[in-house]
C-alpha cells in the first residue's frame, strides 16, 4: 500500500496573534469560543471551550475545533464549511461546528 504526499500549502500563522472570545450556548451547553484570524481577516483558527471540561461533549468539540482549524489554514473557506454542515429542518445548525461558524458570520466575521 502507499501512502499519497501533498505539498505543504498551510498558511502559517503568527507566532503571536490576537484573538477574539465569544460566548456560545448550544443545545443546553455553554461555550466559549475563541477565533484567530489572518492578516486578510479570513478567520484562521478556531477554540471551542466547554463549561464542563472533563467530558465527552468537550473532548469532541476541541478535536472538532483542531479538525475546523486545519481545514481553515489549508485553504477551505470557512463559508464552504458552514454551508456543508448538518443542518435541522429549520436551517439551524444540528453540530457545534455549525454553530460556531454562524456565530462567527452573525458578528460580521469576514469568512
């Protein structure tokens, strides 16, 4: 079996940057988001802090942020994202990916 290699096309990011807080209440949980950027004001990098730090649901909404995180320095619009995740049937996002990124969209953020 072999193994593709890609060339490495992840925007580097300041070793010192700013970073914008929000808070976040998704289905009955409490979270505080943290949002980095580029100097093109795309967002670039993305923390998702649970309330409750020692459980399952805070476990998979960092890895969901690294996941998000990546994907953003490599190049995938944070729009593409946003219009990609599940959905209820009221267009409300179903994940917190979804609702991290709209939050971010409401406060004007540039995707």
């Amino acid at each position: 079996m072999t193994t593709a290699t890609f060339p490495p096309c992840r925007r580097r990011l300041a070793n010192r940057r700013a970073a914008e807080l929000f808070d976040l209440s998704f289905k009955g949980g409490r979270y505080t988001i943290g949002a980095s950027r580029f100097p093109d004001g795309s967002i670039a990098e993305i923390f998702i802090h649970s309330a409750k730090a020692a459980c399952d649901l805070a476990d998979a909404a960092r890895d969901a942020a690294v996941a998000l995180s990546i994907a953003l320095q490599h190049g995938t619009p944070a729009a593409a994202i946003r219009a990609a995740v599940t959905r209820e049937s009221d267009g409300s996002p179903a994940g917190i990916v979804g609702a991290v990124l709209d939050l971010l969209h409401v406060e004007g953020s540039p995707q």
